[in-house]
C-alpha cells in the first residue's frame, strides 16, 4: 500500500510521473536504509558545527512521512563518498571550504549516480562554497530555484520558499540551484542558517514556529534526494 508521503507525489504529479513514483516507492519499500552523511571538506572551516543537525532531520523525516533514513555515524570524506552508501551529502560551516580537482570529479560522479549535495552556509561559507561548486558543477545551469519546484512542495508546503532561521545582514536568504539535464543535484542554501534550526532546541534557543518550519524545508530536501532519479 502507498504510504501518505507517496499518495502526496502522487496527487502532486502528472499521471506519467505518478506510475513512475509508484514504481519507486514500490521499489525503496524493500530496500534498506536510505543514508544521510555529513561531508568533512578540507579548506579550513568548521564542517563540524552542527553536529546534532542530521540525526534530528532524520528522525524528523521519518516519523512524517514513515520513510527510513539513517545517518552515517562517522562524518565522511570525498574521496570516501562514492564507496560509503550516502545518497544525501550535507556540509556546513562558518569559512572556506575548498575541493581538488580529483574531489570535484568525485562529486559530480557522485550526483551522477544518484546522489544529492546540500551546501548550507552558517555564516561566512557562501563565497568560498560559490566558487568550489562552479568548479564541480561547471556544466551546469545555475540559478535561484523557483518556489514553484517540489522541494518547496512535497512533502511540505513551504509558501514563501526557503525560511528564515537566522539574520545576519538584513539581506534575503537564497537557495540556488544547480541544475544538470534540466534536474536538480545540489543547492547551496545562504542567508538563512538552515541546519542550525535542526539542531537540538537548547542549541540556538530557536521558537518552536522557526525549528519546525526548518526541519520542515529538510525534510523536502532529503525527500527529493530519495526520489530524483524517479522522474521520467
């Protein structure tokens, strides 16, 4: 039986796109654990700063949408990422963060397979993040994501887009996208300290409304992770 997370893609999507759902999730119903890791980069930051972030994601995804996601218990390297099961990447951090050249083929190999890469500046990462992702993503198209794309849709409505969880410099928070064949491997998320409402209440003291509506936007990006390669 189709569980509420695919009765909602399936009323989201054309007919075609809803055979095709349903085949999916016919087919990760018997599979093992999807797996969630944190990326350890080289280039000086601190990729550790959020260090309770994807275990409450997780836990958070699975309950609302019944779905099994688990975290990778050690942080992962580039060169080991390929070999380590992760289908969902995520760095973090407040400074520079720098891929080789051998790093960025990796990456790319790695979306290219299958896997999704989610960048969140904490502060202080943007630019270095910026530079580093147009060296692994050289071909593809980059741009602002449109509020009218599933992560902001499914499994949660995210009305005004990307929230707010944290100010820094008055400006608007960003999500922009990296598009490859017309599909979206990776997002780099910036004014907006995304994985910080993640993490345990005590951490940041962030409200309830705020922590909810950031675990929220996660969850729409570790769903869509699970079901891009999906679509026809």
């Amino acid at each position: 039986m189709a569980s509420r997370i695919d009765r909602l893609f399936l009323v989201y999507l054309n007919p075609m796109r809803a055979v095709s759902i349903l085949l999916f999730s016919l087919l990760i119903s018997t599979s093992s654990a999807q797996v969630l890791g944190l990326l350890k980069y080289d280039g000086g930051g601190d990729w550790y700063a959020n260090p309770t972030a994807l275990d409450n994601l997780s836990t958070f995804y699975n309950e609302a949408t019944g779905a099994r996601t688990v975290v990778m218990a050690k942080e992962v390297s580039v060169n080991s990422l390929l070999s380590s099961g992760i289908s969902f990447l995520h760095a973090t951090g407040h400074g520079r963060i720098v891929f080789s050249k051998e790093e960025a083929e990796i990456l790319r190999q790695f979306v290219d397979r299958g896997g999704f890469v989610h960048i969140d500046d904490n502060y202080g990462m943007k630019d270095f993040a910026l530079e580093e992702l147009a060296k692994v993503f050289n071909e593809a198209t980059i741009e602002s994501i449109s509020i009218k794309h599933p992560i902001f849709q499914i499994p949660f409505k995210m009305p005004t887009g990307l929230p707010k969880i944290h100010e820094h410099d008055g400006l608007p928070q960003e999500a922009v996208g990296y598009f490859l064949h017309g599909e979206l491997v990776a997002i780099l998320t910036y004014e907006t300290d995304l994985s910080d409402g993640w993490e345990d209440a005590e951490v940041h003291q962030d409200s309830k409304e705020k922590r909810s509506l950031a675990l929220k936007m996660g969850a729409n990006l570790v769903h869509w992770s699970l079901v891009r390669n999906s679509f026809p």
